[in-house]
C-alpha cells in the first residue's frame, strides 16, 4: 500500500482529461431523482452502451414514479424486455410503488431511507444522493474501485481489487471539497477509458507519475479464476431462456410444451421437461403465473 499523501494532482489532472474526453450520457442532463435512480437501477450488470437506448424509450412509456407504480407488473416486463436481469424491473415496480404511496412519488434524499428501498444498496444510494441531490459524497462502482486500488498499491495483477470497506475509505480521502457530481462521474469515465480492467493505457494516462501501478508488468499477468459453468440447455445459457419466454409469453398464455415448441420446432420430452423446470423457476422468482396449466406474465 502507498502512503497517501495528496489527492490535489488526480483533482487537477483527472478533471482536466474529463472536460475533453467525458461521455455524453442521457442521464447527465438531468438532476431529476427518478431519471438518475432508473439509470442506476439499468446499468446494473448491463454495459451503458447498451443501457442509453432503452432508458430513451423507457422514459417515454414511464416519466415518472407514477406511473411506473400505476403500471401492471406484465406493462413493467414488457418495456424492460431485452435488457435482462428482469428481476430488477420488478424491484423497480415495487420501488415506485413505495416511492408514490409513502414519499409523494419524491424519491428520500437519505442514503439510510434510499437503502431500504427495493433493488438500492450502498452504491446506487451513494449515486442518487450525489448525482441528484448534488451532496459531496463519495461513490464507488466497479471503476472507481480498479482506480483506487491502482493509484493506492502496487497491482500484483490486473484484477486485483481494494477491500470494500478499504474503496469506500480512500474514495473519502480522494474527494474533492466540492464538486463531487464531475469528480465521481470523471473517475468513472476513466475508469472504463482509460484505467480498463484490460490493457489499462497508462501511457494515456494524465496521473501515471502519480501512481503506484503505471506501467507495471503486472497488468500482464491475469489472475485465474475458477468459473462456475452458467446454467444452459442446448449450449444456450439458461438467462437467455428466460428472456425468450419472457417474450413468447407478452400477449398469450402457454402451457411449457407451446413454449417449447415455439422455441426449437422439434422439441422433445426432455426439452419439455426442461422448460416447464424453468417456467416454474421463473413462477418462484415473481416473473410468471400459472392457472389452469399455462403461465402468463405476472400481471
């Protein structure tokens, strides 16, 4: 670990580089509550590319809290259909519909009252707080935390990460005074620009002289890690089942044999079996309903 000393260098320089090279995101344009939390709650595990233009026709179907909670859970699954990970659209249901009954569709401004809202942890509430409230506070997503553990210590290898609690304490001592909505959103820019979990470019690098792993050979070396197979069935992962009958099921009714049928043709009894498995999975986690031997999108 490196002693820290000054954080008046990274200030100066990493603002410097962000008022030339920050992307352009729609949510940036705002400081509405709601639009900065949706955001948030779209970019969890999904690449912000891919996020922009679904929070574009998202905010046309639903401005507001409002009128997601006034929205049925199958109208909620529907609009989120092909970004993934459904369940945070429920979350997000659920969310909006404690947000108008209890708050008067305004969204708390403490992070204590945020987190104990569906689908909010300890960085998305950070992020609303900040990005919406304009507080001065830190936040840390998985940029700024490669960033810090960089800057901080001497990389064993390019995956090396800070403890939690550790990214949350130098995230404290690197913030500027003021301005934390630039700095924030400015390391997290240059966290997917330029410091990347891959080939980070430290020759691109407006703070390399001040950093405890420019340049180091061990961004060469990739830590191994043990992968766990991803449920599948055909060679397909199973997540990108449950978006295609997600799909199937927006309109119409259908028993797990349909589905099947729909999605390969020439099905047989084990793919069947397989399917109505997962339909029922999906029943469990509050995605589908099942009456009378066909599921339905949860209304």
């Amino acid at each position: 670990m490196v002693k820290f000393t000054s954080a008046a260098p990274f200030h100066k320089n990493i603002l410097l580089w962000y008022a030339s090279n920050r992307r352009h995101l729609p949510w940036r344009k705002t400081r509405q509550p709601y639009r900065i939390l949706l955001s948030e709650i779209m970019s969890q595990q999904t690449q912000v590319s891919r996020v922009a233009q679904f929070y574009r026709d998202w905010i046309k179907i639903f401005p507001s809290f409002s009128s997601v909670a006034n929205a049925s859970a199958a109208d909620i699954l529907r609009a989120w259909s092909g970004l993934g990970y459904n369940s945070r659209a429920l979350r997000f249901h659920r969310l909006s519909k404690i947000v108008a009954e209890e708050y008067r569709s305004r969204l708390p401004e403490s992070l204590d009252e945020l987190q104990s809202l569906p689908g909010i942890g300890r960085y998305t509430a950070h992020a609303v707080v900040c990005f919406a409230f304009g507080k001065n506070i830190p936040v840390v997503d998985v940029n700024i935390k490669r960033v810090l553990t960089r800057w901080t210590m001497k990389s064993k290898n390019a995956s090396e990460q800070l403890s939690e609690n550790s990214a949350w304490i130098f995230a404290e001592k690197f913030l500027p005074k003021k301005n934390a909505v630039e700095w924030n959103q400015a390391l997290m820019d240059f966290g997917a620009l330029v410091c990347s979990a891959r080939n980070p470019r430290c020759s691109e690098c407006p703070v390399s002289s001040y950093c405890a792993s420019a340049f180091s050979k061990a961004f060469l070396i990739k830590k191994k890690k043990k992968e766990s197979a991803e449920p599948a069935w055909r060679g397909i992962p199973r997540r990108l089942y449950r978006g295609k009958i997600l799909k199937l099921l927006h309109h119409h009714s259908c028993s797990p044999r349909e589905v099947a049928a729909m999605l390969w043709g020439n099905q047989s009894e084990q793919d069947i079996v397989w399917t109505a498995s997962l339909m029922e999975r999906m029943t469990g986690d509050g995605l589908l309903t099942f009456r009378r031997g066909k599921y339905s999108i949860i209304q």
